[in-house]
C-alpha cells in the first residue's frame, strides 16, 4: 500500500506514541498561550512549564528542551566533561539509540554494561565497573537508568539501590525518563498513592531527570530536563551550544502543560488497549508475546516471518516497528476498536502465510 493509499484510510499507528496529533483542545491552547523570546528567558508559558515540571519530579530546577535526546545529553555533559564516563545498560536510550552523542559532541566516554529483561544492571557489575582514581582510565562520574524499560516499569527498590551505590562511590545519577508517567500512573494504580506521590518517589534519588512530553503524553514536541538549579545552569549553556534555544517556544510549552492537566491519568487507557492487544495475540501459533506493564507490546514471530507479517499488516492499515521484535505501543489516538482490527489481521495472516521450508527460515525470532 502506498503512502497515498494509507491516508485515504483510516490508519492504526502503533510504531510509538509520538505519532500522536494534538487535540483540538491542546491545539487551542497552544493558540491563545501567551509567549515572549526563551532564549532571553522571558517566555512566561516556558517559564510556567518549567516551574510546574520542576515541582512535579521533586527538583529546583528545570530546563524546556526540543527533544529527550538533546535533554538527555545535556544532562550527560552537565555531569561529566571531557575524558569522563558514565555507566550505562547495554541497550539503554541514551547509549545504542542517541546517536553517540556523549562521546561526539561530549568526549564523555560510555561504560556499557549487560541488563536483564527488566532492563536492570546488576550491582556487583556495576560496583565493578567504577574506575579507580588513576591516570590509566576515564573518570567514573555518572550513573544513567531509564524508566520505563521496553514498557516495564523499573523497580523502586531496584532504582533506590543502584543509585544509593552510585553515591557512594561519588557519582552523580541521571534518570531518562522517556515515559516516566507510564511507569508513575502504573505503580500508583497497581501499588497505591497518589501519580503525583508515586512520581516523586521514583525521582527522588536522581540528581537529574529528563521528562518527555511528545509520548505518551501527546504534545507534538519537546523534553524537559529537571535538577538542581546548578545542573540545570549548565544544562543551559550545553543547550545554547547544541542549538536548542528556541524563540517563542511558549506556543509548545502551552501544549506540553495541556498534557500535564489532561492526559496524565488517561494513561491508564493505553495500558488497558496494550494488555487486551497482547492477551488477543497470545496463542496464535508462531508467536511469542512478551506482555508489558504499560503501553508497550513486544512479539517475536518465528520462522522468519516478521517482515512479511509486518507488509501484510501495513496493507491492511496498521503500522508497527521490527528492530527489536515486532513492537506495538499503544496511545492516546488508537482505541478499542482499533485494536481489534490489528488483533484480526495478525490471525488472518497466519491462516493465510504457510510455515516456511527450513531452507527459507531466517536466523532469529523476527
């Protein structure tokens, strides 16, 4: 199907939760939302985001930024400087996903370590990996998690714990928190307190937080980094050299404090769609679902035939992504209905696409 073809129809987009359009209402706050120039500091809206977000993760301080990439980077380069290192899982964002940017525009050099499926390092490697204070190696300066992890909400305890390590041996601790809601709205529902409690409970031990707005929250764009008021005054300066000022950024900021107000709780909404997607694919022969606590849902399909299942589900109006296995995340634009849809056309697929001849298989579960 062609591009053309996939807009006459309606589309079910699950490659991520970027993909989001804003609502009618984000979009009309973002019409009348007062702006001034940011670089300057005087963009009120921008000023009102960063205070709100700063007070809802337990910081100072905090810095509105175009995307969680460049947030997350300007926390690495605010934490350590030329020569430094950080410790970081194998897979995490912000080293196989970032472009390296830490070590090309930073020279702050990663120290990956191996995770499990939750996404955790384990702390005896981790104590290990710390370098000793020696001419002969990079300087141990930053400990970097992620939450969530694939969907999976990272531990309290687990956070408490690496973290707790990393100060004890002087490190600083930085969290990327992509889609720190999920994880926050999650634990409140499953563990009881409030989002708000639940949110500051797994922020508290980091020195520095990036936030993303333009996932499952729904704006259309930007991050935000939270620290101390130190941290984030550097944070700044690497922003002003990476090109992330911007001017009247008020008018995204307006539409990133829409979704604190309104789309926080609804996640709870995709967490439901991406549990009734995983449990109407389970038991289809030839597939893995590896079910996730929030909005994400991981397949791997065997024999090879993960491409082909990936065209026939582009064909009939569902999108989805094969780097890792087959991904789906659910959002605020999919619903009950649409899911349905993708759940039918992964059965017709299989009662249509025969087992491959050994000859054809590939060499993985995708």
């Amino acid at each position: 199907m062609t591009s053309a073809e996939l807009q006459a129809q309606r589309v079910i987009d699950l490659r991520s939760d970027t993909v989001t359009r804003p609502t009618p209402a984000m979009r009309e706050a973002m019409h009348v939302a007062p702006v001034g120039d940011d670089v300057f500091g005087d963009d009120p809206t921008v000023l009102a985001l960063q205070s709100r977000i700063a007070a809802l993760t337990g910081k100072e301080a905090a810095l509105f930024m175009p995307s969680g990439t460049q947030s997350n980077l300007c926390a690495l380069m605010a934490h350590c400087g030329r020569g430094d290192e950080y410790l970081v899982g194998q897979l995490a964002h912000t080293y196989r996903y970032e472009g390296g940017g830490a070590a090309v525009l930073g020279s702050i050099q990663p120290q990956p370590l191996a995770q499990d499926a939750q996404g955790r390092m384990q702390l005896d490697e981790m104590a290990a990996a710390i370098k000793p204070d020696d001419c002969h190696f990079a300087r141990t300066r930053l400990l970097a998690l992620e939450n969530t992890w694939n969907g999976h909400p990272m531990p309290l305890d687990y956070l408490e714990r690496a973290t707790a390590l990393a100060r004890s041996r002087g490190l600083a601790t930085h969290l990327d928190g992509a889609r720190l809601f999920n994880a926050a709205v999650h634990e409140a529902r499953t563990g009881g307190n409030t989002t708000e409690e639940r949110l500051l409970a797994i922020t508290a031990p980091f020195d520095s937080v990036s936030v993303c707005f333009s996932k499952g929250l729904g704006a259309p764009v930007g991050s935000a980094l939270c620290g101390s008021r130190e941290t984030i005054a550097k944070a700044h300066r690497v922003r002003k050299m990476l090109g992330g000022g911007l001017r009247q950024s008020g008018l995204l900021a307006a539409a990133a404090l829409h979704a604190l107000d309104h789309h926080v709780e609804r996640l709870d909404q995709d967490h439901a769609l991406a549990a009734r997607l995983a449990q109407g694919l389970s038991g289809i022969p030839g597939l893995v679902v590896r079910t996730a606590q929030t909005n994400i849902v991981f397949v791997d399909v065997d024999q090879g035939r993960g491409p082909a299942l990936l065209e026939f589900l582009r064909a009939h109006g569902v999108l989805a992504t094969g780097l890792i296995g087959l991904r789906f995340v659910t959002h605020l634009d999919v619903d009950a209905s649409g899911i349905d849809h993708v759940t039918a056309c992964v059965r017709r697929f299989f009662e249509q696409v025969p087992l491959l001849p050994a000859s054809a298989l590939g060499n993985g579960p995708y």
